[in-house]
C-alpha cells in the first residue's frame, strides 16, 4: 500500500518538474503576470522543476515492489 502511494506522489512530481519550465515560458511570453519574469527567476524555476522531477524519479524507485 505505501509502495502504491509512494509510486504516485513520485510520478505526480516527475509531471509536475516537467510543466513548471514550459509554464514559466508561457507566462514570460504572455505577459500573464503584468511584469516580466528576470532570469534569476527563471534559473530559479528551471532549478525548481530539476529537483522536482529527481526527487519523483526517487521516490518513483523507492517505490517499487
């Protein structure tokens, strides 16, 4: 039960790392925030979507049977 569990929040990361570049362009290209993004933040959210797609990709193998 807890491998099922661990395997879904590991997968939902993976996902939500490879969104979070692609949606900060998307946002920098539309202007959706009324102001534009600089790079620091950018660096910040590729950074972000990194770390979370690898530490999905852990607990994805964790937790496997």
């Amino acid at each position: 039960m807890v491998h099922k569990a661990l395997r879904f929040i590991g997968q939902a990361m993976q996902v939500t790392g490879l969104l979070v570049l692609p949606l900060a362009m998307a946002m920098q290209l539309t202007n959706s925030l009324q102001r534009a993004l600089q790079v620091s933040q950018m660096v910040f959210m590729a950074i972000f979507g990194i770390c979370m797609f690898l530490i999905g990709m852990i607990l994805t193998n964790v937790g496997r049977e």
